[in-house]
C-alpha cells in the first residue's frame, strides 16, 4: 500500500470505493428523452455490479434536458426508492461533485450503494432552448444581444489568456490534435478522423480567436458510477478505484475583472495534502475540455506549473496515452463529444476505468493515480463551478 502522510484538516475519505463505470455510446442528436439515457446508464451500473435495484439506496442526478422533472420525478420512473437524493446542476463540474458528496454519505452510513449518473439528449433545437434559458444572467445579459452560448465567452477568456500569457494557437491546437489521437482507439469518441495541426490551425472561425477544433459538439449520452465504501465493493467482487481527496469551489476570485483562474487554485494544497502525494505521483490527468484553455488553466491551477507557464508546459509534453503526461485518454469532450451534463462525468468514468485495468481505448502503463477535474456553469466572464479529485488503483 502507498504511504500517504496526511496533513489536510477535514477528514480522509479512506475507505471510499468507486466502481462500474458506465457510458451509454453517445448520438449527434437523438429524438429519446433524457430520462431514456440516464435510465440505460443506471441499468448499466446494476448489471455491472451484479445486484437488484432494490440495492441502490443513494442517487445523484445531473441532468440539463429533463424538463420539469428532477431526480426525484427519476426514482418513480425508475422504480428506485433510495434513502439518500441529490440533484446537482452544476454542469462540468457536477460528476465531481456528486462523487465527493456521494463520498461523505457511504462514509456515515446514509446509503450503502450510491448511483451517480449525468445524462443528456440532444433534440432538434434544445441546445438553442438550453442556452437561451441558461441562467438569469444569460436571459438578461447576454443572449438579447447575440452573444448567447459559450462560444464568445470562451472566445475573451481565450484572448485574455493569450495576450497575457503569450500562449497561441498552436498550443491549444498541440492539446486538440493529441486528444483526436487518443480518440482513435476509443469507441464512443464521436470524432474519429486523425486531426493534424495544419487542419486544426485551417479550422472555421467561430468566434475570434476561437475555431472550430477548439469547440465540443454538443450531442446525446450518459455517463455514470457507484459509490459504496471498500467492504461494500469487496462483499461483491467487483473492482474499484479508491477516492483519495476531492475539492469542490464555487465563484471564487469573483474580484477578477476576467477569469484567468478557477476555483482549483484556492484548494489545491488541500487536494495534495490530503492524498499525500504530489504532482511527480500522477499517472494520468482528465481536465474537462469544452475549450482548450480551460484545461491549460487546470494544468496551472492545479499545481502542475505556475500561473502563466501553461504555454510552456504544453510545449513540453505529449499528452498522448502513450507519452508524455497522458491527457484526456479517452479523447476528452473535444473528441468524444458533449453529452449535456454528462460532459462533467466523462473523464472520471474514463480514470475509473483506467485504474481498474479495463480502459475501452489505450491504457496508460501501469496506472496507479489519476487526477480528475469539473468546471462548469460559465456565464459572460467566468464559470462559477470547480471541482477536482485524485484516485488510487485498488491496489496502489
């Protein structure tokens, strides 16, 4: 077992076990409902386990496309009766999230087998619907004049970033191309044509500087995982990847005048502290990707260089499965597509796998510890949520 000196003051989440890692293969659009993704998502974690339904007894939904329904309308649709409930609509952020609080739960014995699960569909027009009603600030503020969605936020923040940090194109374009690279050999990656740099660089403006490699496509799918302490795993032979500390924050630096750091940079130490290891233990990172220079702000923020070093790391390492300071190996949102609120459970899913020796693309070589990390709801300037956690083999 890893020697782990612990030094952060809230409690460990020694004993934590995450297991069954589901997708349901994602679809450019679908005329099914989201209630149709999660539920096939749920099924999956049940059949995966080897239990009844009646087994689950935590739930944690995110979802942006139920329409009036939420996660309790979902028990009634599903049969299920759980003892513990949660409904987190913190978009990229939310799988993290709902694993960290999953976490506390099986720790103090509110449920025993928690499903957290993100699904979303993609119908004709909802994700205009979704962005026009995304938020007060959107319904006021920003969708009247034309500027609805995150392509023109993403657009300042990337220029912001790029005027002050010296980063260009071709770094955010090196993080894209070793993405499509590592979604070559996963099959739910709905973007399966090699991307060079010369084509990412010959991308469709979106929205200056912004282009079309470096925008997810929204499309339908979910994603989900069970939470249970180690025993719990254990007493059902399944193989699990232990949670070694998680973080979450929300509107944080809100002094800023424009995002340049999220809310990973105020718990970092705290992330590390409490895993008791460090940046040099990682095997593998997952930052969720719905533009490339939010995961450059992850890569500072979460310790691996100092604030404006980004560009230089990116230019130092290969990002692929295979090399350098393996990134986003299943692909990541900008290759595998946005599944809605899925996006925020999708690389979690993916390290899970990783950890427990059964990855559905590339592996990493021997695996041990993978750093997953959320951001989600942005309004004009900045997103509000950030999320992080590190994971451990079974048996590392």
């Amino acid at each position: 077992m890893m020697n782990r000196h612990r030094t952060s003051n809230r409690a460990s989440y020694d004993g934590v076990a995450i297991a069954a890692p589901i997708t349901v293969a994602y679809e450019k659009t679908s005329a099914k409902p989201a209630h149709w993704w999660i539920g096939r998502a749920i099924r999956g974690v049940i059949d995966q386990l080897g239990i009844t339904p009646d087994a689950i007894d935590g739930l944690s939904v995110s979802s942006f496309t139920l329409g009036s329904d939420s996660a309790v309308s979902l028990t009634q649709h599903f049969g299920l009766s759980p003892r513990w409930l949660d409904h987190i609509p913190f978009g990229g952020a939310s799988g993290l999230v709902a694993l960290r609080r999953a976490a506390r739960a099986v720790q103090s014995g509110d449920a025993d087998i928690i499903v957290c699960v993100a699904g979303d569909t993609n119908q004709p027009g909802s994700f205009q619907n979704l962005l026009a009603r995304f938020s007060r600030f959107s319904e006021d503020a920003t969708y009247p004049y034309g500027a609805g969605g995150p392509n023109a936020s993403f657009a300042l923040l990337t220029d912001h970033y790029m005027r002050k940090y010296g980063a260009t194109r071709e770094d955010f374009g090196k993080l894209c191309v070793a993405q499509r690279h590592n979604a070559m050999a996963f099959p739910h990656a709905l973007m399966k044509k090699p991307l060079s740099l010369e084509q990412y660089l010959a991308g469709r403006p979106i929205s200056d500087p912004i282009t079309l490699f470096d925008c997810v496509m929204p499309c339908a799918g979910a994603e989900a995982y069970a939470v249970m302490r180690a025993q719990t795993a254990a007493a059902l032979g399944v193989r699990h990847a232990r949670l070694l500390s998680a973080i979450e924050r929300h509107n944080a630096y809100a002094t800023d005048p424009i995002q340049e750091r999220g809310g990973w940079a105020v718990d970092k130490d705290e992330l590390w502290a409490m895993a008791g290891i460090t940046v040099d233990d990682v095997d593998f990172v997952q930052t969720y990707d719905d533009y490339p220079v939010i995961s450059m702000m992850q890569f500072e923020d979460l310790g691996f260089c100092a604030k404006g070093e980004g560009p230089g790391f990116v230019r130092s390492h290969s990002f692929t499965n295979t090399g350098s300071f393996p990134h986003n190996t299943s692909g990541g949102q900008l290759s595998v597509g946005q599944a809605g609120a899925a996006g925020g459970s999708l690389g979690l899913v993916e390290a899970v796998r990783q950890l427990t020796g059964a990855p559905l693309g590339a592996p990493v070589a021997d695996a041990k510890i993978g750093l997953v990390s959320g951001f989600g709801m942005i309004n004009y300037d900045r997103g509000l949520c950030s999320a992080a956690a590190l994971l451990a083999a079974q048996d590392a």
